[in-house]
C-alpha cells in the first residue's frame, strides 16, 4: 500500500511560488540555521497568545524563550533587534487593550488553542492543518480564530485573498466540528514601536508624532529622569496609537469561495503528488527577496559554493521528525561535511 502524500496549506504554497523553493524545502529537508525577524516575531506572539489562551503566564513563556534563543538574538542583534523586550512591551499593551473584550473559546478535546488535524480529503491525499483556536460570539456565532502579525494589518481587500482560512473551515467541518459562521481575524502588528527621540539641548523628548506604545514613553521618561509634565500630548498621542497595533475582524464566511478553494487545493495537491520528485525550475520573481533559499538559488545562478552554503546556512531536518529521521539527518549532515572538506582540499591542491 503507497504511503499516503501529506499536504499542508503552507507545502501548497510554497509549490505554486516556486519549485525549486518547495525542492529544497520538503525534498533536501533544508531549514536556514537563522531565520528572518517576521517568522521568529510572529512565533513569539503565537506561543505568548497560546500560553495565554490555555490559562498560562505568556510572560513566563517569553523568558522560556529568551532562555533559550537569547544568545541568538544577542549575536543577530542587527536582524533581530530588541525582539524580546518588543514583544514583551506590545503584549502587555495587547492585553490591556482586550480587557473587556475577550474571546470565549470552545474547547476542542480538551484544548482552547493550536489544534492540529489530519484528515484524508481524497484518495491518497492527506491534508494537515493547524487551527488559532475556535470562538463564539455574544449572540452565539461560531468563528474559526486567525492570529496573525506582520508589519502591516491588513485590509479587507487583503483578507479575502488569504484562501487558507477556507480551507480549514471546509475540513474541520468536514471532521465533524459543528458549522462555522465566519472568520475572527485577530492582528497584531510586528514592527517595534518607535521610541521617542531624547533633545539633551532642551532635555526633553521629542514630540514627533511617531507609532508608539504608551509604555514606550514612559520607558524613556524613566530612562532620562524626566517628568510627564510637559510630555502630555506625547503620552496622549501614544495612547491613540495603541489602536493601530492590534486589530480584530469578524466576517462571514464565503461558502461559495470555500467550495471553489478546496476543488482548486485537490487539484494542486494531486498534481504535487504526482510531479513532486522531478520539478525544480526556479520561478525568479520579487518573491525572491524574502526567500530564505536565496543565497543557494544566486549561488547556483552564478557559480557560486552551494554545497558550502547548505553546510553554513542551513540544517536538515524538520522539529517533528522521529529518533530514526534525526539519525539520519545527522549522518547525512557528517556525509555533506565530509564531502566539503574533501572539496576544499582538492581546491587548495
């Protein structure tokens, strides 16, 4: 009996962007040893949001975190900035803002958040997925919860192209889970909060209007020993930007376009099947520049060290995989080693 191909909206979207990508990706197994700021935030939140979802200290996950990449953030300050007191500063201001809005959630075998499911949705092809959380509304409308960050919160004319959303409704009700009235889109914005500039001439913080976080300003009033007097249409003006990093939108879902994704998504995924083990033509477009398989890709393109590349860039292997799968990967990783050194040698030679 043929293994069952496992398929994931992500898996999917990386095959309809780029071959090659998806190659690299899912094929060599290939993870970048540093990944770039929005992936690692926007990890941050989740895991912050998910403690606090199940009735944990979000605070104490983020020190679990800072314990346990802190050393990478210190030597990536430059890609990295200062992401642990960011998101520390922005989830604090996160909870204040929803005090007296919170989400009511429904338990799905025991659990509030992050539910993983796999489901058989043609023969053969299996789709897995991972869902925010689920949430009623006051009048008792039943919402499948998106948590999302980035840079920019998006509109509605973005969201109605994000087609991942329709998917999960399809088949989380195809498992069963009661009928879904709509999407709760739930943002938060990624970028740092800007902190105010110090005037040493006036001794005073500047009053440019600027994306910030009351607690921000007041940070930099301790810092510099200064009064709030006199930096009131500052702190008001902070106050008022708190409303533009966290957003949340409840819309209904379009049955129609979920229909047409989820055809659309067999289709693809079939064909992912059939024609994973041979593409690996390279779709060289904007995409490019936030790639995390970019340096390979130009290496390849102009005769550059690849192998060298993968061996300082990149790992291999995924977090879920087996003992037998981490063997493996491990003895691939001293094989590839081997072979550079060898290849270094016969150059210097």
């Amino acid at each position: 009996m043929n293994k069952p191909f496992k398929v994931s909206q992500s898996k999917l979207k990386t095959w309809k962007t780029c071959k090659y990508k998806y190659h690299l990706k899912y094929n060599e197994r290939l993870n970048p040893e540093v990944k770039g700021r929005p992936l690692v935030y926007g990890s941050i939140i989740h895991e912050m949001i998910e403690a606090h979802t199940e009735g944990h200290n979000p605070f104490k996950k983020l020190r679990q975190i800072k314990k346990k990449q802190g050393k990478l953030f210190e030597r990536e300050r430059e890609l990295y900035g200062n992401i642990i007191e960011t998101a520390e500063v922005v989830f604090e201001a996160y909870l204040e803002f929803y005090e007296d809005e919170p989400l009511h959630f429904i338990k799905i075998q025991g659990r509030r958040s992050e539910h993983e499911f796999e489901l058989e949705i043609d023969p053969g092809i299996v789709f897995i997925w991972k869902v925010d959380g689920f949430v009623r509304s006051p009048a008792g409308l039943r919402y499948l919860l998106e948590n999302k960050t980035g840079a920019n919160i998006p509109d509605e004319d973005d969201r109605w192209r994000d087609l991942q959303v329709h998917m999960y409704i399809k088949t989380s009700e195809m498992l069963g889970i009661k009928k879904f009235d709509g999407v709760c889109w739930n943002y938060v914005k990624s970028s740092e909060p800007t902190v105010p500039e110090y005037l040493p001439k006036s001794n005073r913080l500047s009053t440019r209007k600027i994306n910030t976080l009351p607690a921000i300003v007041h940070m930099q009033l301790e810092e510099h020993e200064l009064e709030t007097k006199g930096h009131e249409v500052l702190i008001e003006r902070a106050e008022e930007a708190v409303s533009k990093f966290f957003e949340r939108k409840f819309e209904p879902v379009n049955r129609r376009v979920m229909e047409e994704t989820f055809e659309s998504f067999l289709i693809v995924a079939n064909e992912m099947r059939e024609l994973t083990p041979t593409r690996k033509e390279k779709n060289i477009d904007r995409h490019c520049k936030w790639c995390d398989f970019r340096s390979i890709c130009r290496a390849e393109l102009t005769g550059g060290d690849v192998e060298g590349i993968k061996e300082r860039e990149f790992s291999i292997g995924r977090r879920d995989e087996t003992a037998a799968e981490k063997a493996a990967r491990e003895k691939e990783r001293k094989t590839r080693s081997k072979k550079v050194a060898r290849r270094k040698r016969s150059n210097k030679s």
